[in-house]
DNA sequence: ATGACGTCATAAGCTGGCTTTATGAGCCGG
DNA sequence: CCGGCTCATAAAGCCAGCTTATGACGTCAT
C-alpha cells in the first residue's frame, strides 16, 4: 500500500463533533499500546485477545483513519514510527482516563455485599478516587468496592450507620463522632484565561481586589463557593459574580473562552494549567487551602482494605 | 425496568485489560454528555446525529454495561441522577482526552499543503500542543494545520528551510538564526511513590543529597535527563541510576509502583500529582527549570495563524 | 375534557465493521 | 534449504447498533 493513497484532508471542515469518527476506540487503542509494549503485532494480539489478522487489519484501519503511519512492519517485527509513538502518548492519556472511568464505575456499581464500601464527597469521588482504586486494585486485585457520594453529613450518617467502611470529606471540620485524618489539600485557585489581564501581572492578586472583581463561580451552596465566601468574609465579602453556573466543568470552559476570571478546585484544573489553557493567579494573604480528610467511626480504626486504601493517600496513616 | 434486575458483580475477578468490554465507547460516552448539557435524549439524539430510540438504547445498554442507573427519565426530560453526574465527569475526562488526541492527530495528518506548519520538540508536542490546537480551532475553525515532531536542531533546521511557519523548543537557548520567546517553563520534578520515605519529609531536599541518590531515569541523551545532568553536575554529578528506561510512561509507571524515586517533567505529571499517585519532592538550591520557547526565523516575526498560535501560547508575545 | 405536543420505549429489519479461519509471502538462522 | 518467525490477504460469519414505525404516557392549552 502506498502512502500517497491516503486523504490528506484539511481539519477547518467539519472538525466539530463526532468526536468518535475521528479518534480510533478504546479496544484500537489499547491494542496500539499493546504493539509498542510488544514490537510485534501477533504478540499485541495475542496480549488483548484477539488473532493477528484482526490486528493487523485494526492497526491498518488506524492509520488510514489518522492518515499516518503508525508502525514500521518487518519481517522481524513491528516498531512504532516518530508519528505513531506520539500518537501512542496521546492515546495512552484516554486510556488512563478510561480506567479512571473503570475504576469509578466499578466503585459505583458495587452493591451492599461489596467488600470495601467507600463515602465520599463528590470533589474527592471525581477527582481522586478513581487513582487511587486503580491503585488499590493493584495492591488488592480482589477487593470489591462500592461507593457513595454526598456531602459531609451523608458520609458520616453512612459511616455511623455501619454502611460505609470508610469516607472522606473535605471541609474546616472533622464531622462528629468521626475520626479523621488528612489526606490531602485541595487549594482553590484563582484562574483565567491567559489573554486575561491579571495573567500578566507580576504582583499577586490582593485578596481586597479579588474580592471587588465579578468572577466566574459556581452557584451558591456549592462546596467551592462556601470556602470563598468564608476566606473573603474579612475582605469586604464577594461581589456580585460575573456568572453562576452549575457545573465545575461549565465555570471551566467559560474561564478558559475568557468570559473572566473563575475561582476552581486545583484538582479540577491540572490539566488546562499544564496545557495553559488557564492561568493560575497568585493570591496573597487569603487562606482559599481546604483539607480532604479520610474519616472513620470515633475509635474504629481502618482495618482491611479500608486500611490498604488509606496507606494509599497517605504515607503515615496515623490517625 | 427494576433496577434489581442488573447484575451486581464484584470487580476482583477479571478486572485487568479489555478496558474496552468495561467502559462505553467514546460515541456512547459523547451522547450522555450531550444528555447531561440538554435533559433530553431526544435532543442529544440529534447533536449527535442519531434518532431518539438509537440514544435511547444505547444510554440503556450504557446502563447494563455499568450496572448503575444513569439518567432519570420522565415525560418531561431525562436528568442525571447522581451516579450519572459523576460517570458523566469521569466520562468528560475521556473525551477530553480524546480530544486532545484529535488535535494532535490532525495536525499530525497534515501535508506540505496545510496552512500553519508547526515543528516542536517531544514535549512539547506531546503534552502541550494538542490543548493549544484545541483552541486554536475554537478561535480559527478553518486553520489547517500539520506538525512535525524532532529536536532542538530539527526545528530550527525546519524554519529556516521554510518548512515550518513556527517552531517550539525546549533548551537553555534560542538556535542560532532564529527569535524566540519564552511561552512556558518546563520545570522538572523530584516525584516519588507516596509510600516513599521521601514523601514524609518535611525539610527540602539537599542537592548533594539527590545527586547522591540512585534515581529511576530516562536514557542517557534525552532531554531531562541532560537538564538534570547540567544541574547536579556541581554537586557532584548524577549517581548511577537505579533504572534507566526508554520512555516517559515507563519511568512513571516505576515510580508509582514504588521502584523509587524519579525525575520528570512536571507536564507529564500532572495527573499523578493530583491523585497522589505520585508526591513531589521539594529540592532547595538548584535551577531545574527549563524555557519553552517559541521560535520562528530571525526577523520574520510570526503573522497569520502562526500569530494566533503564539497569542494563544502567551499573554504578551512580544519578540 | 380533549386534542396537540412533548417525552421515552419497543419491535423488526438491515447494514456494516470486526472477527475468525485459512492461506501465502518475505526474511532469518541453523 | 528447511523451520521458525514475521505480517498480509481473502472469504465467510456474527453481532452491535442503526433506522423506521409505532405505541404509551404526561403536560398543557383550549
């Protein structure tokens, strides 16, 4: 086959949506991987299940779809090309996503029979749960584990009520009748758009001025937004926000489309600070740090898996 | 339908690979986002381009496959449950990444005849490139783009044949013959397993003390391990490595499973660092920052959509 | 009340992609 | 020069998901 065979198409057209037509699927990619691992397109078959053909014609299909060569074949095996080893990268970060995704899900569905039955708020359920059970899966492949996300009173109402193992909260407090020790910081982060204005200032933000500015937040009620009121309390309060939206991921993209500055959970955020999609904007003197803690039942300390996930998220699981 | 009537399973057994038989395919995962942004299956149905009872079946066989009920229907609408609200936020985590391999991907595609030709180092083209094509797409939907991937030598080689209208490096200096600007900084981390004696310091770390330490690398050659080398070489150079492996992922994946310590990049750790999968060290005393340039040839600063790449880059481009 | 419009669910039939099996061709080392 | 590996091609079957057609249910306005 020749290369020149492929369409080499323009990507302003039709470049919105369909995401799927697009970008190979999940079983495509993981068999990418396999080929990398491997350097032999039988052997990657044979690690995800399926015959050398079917691989073949798969990675094929890929790379008429990309309109790029992916591996070099030889007659002493396969070897990724410059191209294919950053499209390897690129697909093995969905890959990591799909198991986060996996390992929620399977949390998720877990019944009460389950083995390991974990409450949590819904920041920590959505942003590091799922790490850190792919990691328990590894250490204990045959733990089952179920989870249940709410606020603070949920976990603990669920923890005193023996239906839950263990939980984690974030908040100022440790609920009553609950131990806890922390395990994390989740810092809000004042972030904008890097064509912002406040992306080019030298001198951090002061909190008098943050607190006057109209900023993209989430609605009131949210965990995120009680944390700002408090620490801007002493700061003459928040003002009046620019917008009021109702999802982590909507104040994200209006941040990001420069609709103004937006204040965020760090955890939301990696991934477009990484990409500088947004810019963090230092503040001084306000305290926007809030403790994520694993909590158990006054005197039941972890014991089982519940112990093997807390050693995971911390490393002295002292409590 | 009960909800009784889904297998609850157990996730121990045969939990590893086939992430593809566990976790919906990216066109399901696109419908539930469109269900999430409209409250309807019928309107998501036509974002994307299918019929209603197709978006009703598969948010169905999504709910089979997961075990977990995802939307409430009514005659009025379909909203998320809460389950549903946190599948679909692991689910935009794929997509996001999916969509970030389609940038790349495209670009990547792209022939002599494209519009704006990018070179770029590794790094830069792998974590950095796919989030600002992204939105250079939403800025200049009709932008062609290609990129082409190699070191220092090989941009520089590129922009100055007029092969390339931009190019991105990553180093301690502009290639002769070429301007440049610094677009970010690549600063590379001391990470370390949480379980790591390391993780429980309090005190930063001492130069002489890493440069002592026998680390998991990269290959001798590439380009953190020469920052590195560079850095440490007054404290008494780098000590023989504990490991010395071929790849990002591969040097990642040996921290978090606790081989030991590892220096990379803080573009490539971002994810880990937020799940804690992965704690940084802080290290006192010694530079291991490194510019991100953008550059382009000597005098022909950039215009057109190579302009709109660099602004998207950079609050202030002025070379 | 009752008809119009919205919602989602069900059923039947088709289509196309991916799979398997079977085979062939190229390269290498004993 | 044969036996081992590699990957490619061809033919046939299966299954998932699509579409079209229809029905049931709830809400709202007349």
């Amino acid at each position: 086959m020749s290369r020149e065979a492929w369409d080499s198409g323009t990507y302003g057209s039709e470049s919105r949506g369909q995401l799927h037509h697009r970008v190979p699927d999940l079983g495509a990619l993981e068999l990418l991987l396999a080929v990398a691992r491997h350097g032999s397109l039988g052997a990657a078959a044979r690690e995800v299940g399926i015959t050398q053909p079917a691989a073949s014609s798969r990675i094929r299909s890929m790379e008429r779809q990309l309109g790029v060569a992916l591996v070099d074949r030889s007659p002493r095996g396969s070897r990724l090309t410059d191209a294919g080893a950053l499209v390897t990268d690129w697909a093995r970060r969905i890959v990591e996503a799909a198991e986060a995704f996996d390992a929620g899900a399977q949390a998720l569905r877990g019944r009460r029979d389950s083995r390991l039955r974990v409450a949590a708020s819904m920041t920590i359920a959505e942003y590091l749960l799922p790490g850190w059970l792919i990691a328990l899966r590894a250490e204990r492949p045959d733990t089952a584990v179920s989870l249940q996300a709410g606020n603070s009173a949920v976990v603990a109402e669920r923890l005193l009520g023996n239906e839950a193992d263990i939980g984690f909260v974030e908040g100022l407090a440790v609920p009553d009748g609950l131990d806890g020790v922390v395990v994390a910081h989740d810092r809000l982060a004042v972030v904008a758009a890097p064509s912002h204005p406040w992306a080019r200032r030298r001198a951090p933000l002061d909190p008098a001025e943050l607190a006057a500015t109209p900023l993209v937040l989430r609605e009131r009620g949210s965990g995120t937004r009680q944390v700002l009121d408090a620490a801007l309390s002493a700061h003459g309060g928040l003002a009046q926000p620019l917008l009021e939206l109702a999802s982590t991921t909507a104040v994200k993209a209006a941040a990001v489309s420069g609709a103004g500055p937006a204040v965020l959970s760090e955890l939301a955020i990696a991934e477009e600070l990484a990409s500088r999609r947004l810019v963090a904007i230092p503040v001084r003197g306000v305290q926007l740090r809030r403790d994520l803690r694993a909590v158990w039942p006054a005197g039941h300390r972890p014991t089982g898996p519940a112990r093997g996930l807390l050693s995971l998220t911390r490393a002295e699981p002292t409590g």
